[in-house]
C-alpha cells in the first residue's frame, strides 16, 4: 500500500512563523547535519515532506548559527 505525502501548497515558500527563532527541531536538525534518517520527523512516518534542511539555511542566514545553550 502507497502513502500519500502531502507536499505543501505553498510554491516552495517556507512559512514564517517557522524561520522566526531556532526551534528544538530546528536544532535537532542542524545538529544531525541535514542527516533525515536519523531525524524524529523521519522516524514517526508523517504525511508530509520535511522542510526542516531548509529552514535551518535560513535560520543560519537570519540569526547565524546557533549558541551552545539553544
């Protein structure tokens, strides 16, 4: 059986309630390097293609890369 993956409807424009600070995903991104099989998103088999690499780029861009205490 096929799983539907929902792709977002927004013409490849993140969100930007989701760029505005380093989130504990965020974080846990950035610190597997982009690494999305080691990633709890990965593991918990949602319906939906991950920005998450994406939004890290941006959070680097914005706000530089983030402290030892975020």
């Amino acid at each position: 059986m096929l799983q539907d993956v929902f792709y977002p409807q927004t013409n490849g424009e993140l969100s930007d309630s989701i760029t505005q600070n380093w989130t504990e995903q965020a974080l846990e991104c950035y610190n597997l390097h982009g690494n999305c099989k080691m990633c709890s998103i990965a593991k918990g088999n949602y319906s939906f293609v991950c920005q998450m690499p994406k939004v890290v780029e941006v959070l680097k861009s914005v706000y530089g890369e983030p402290g030892i205490d975020e």
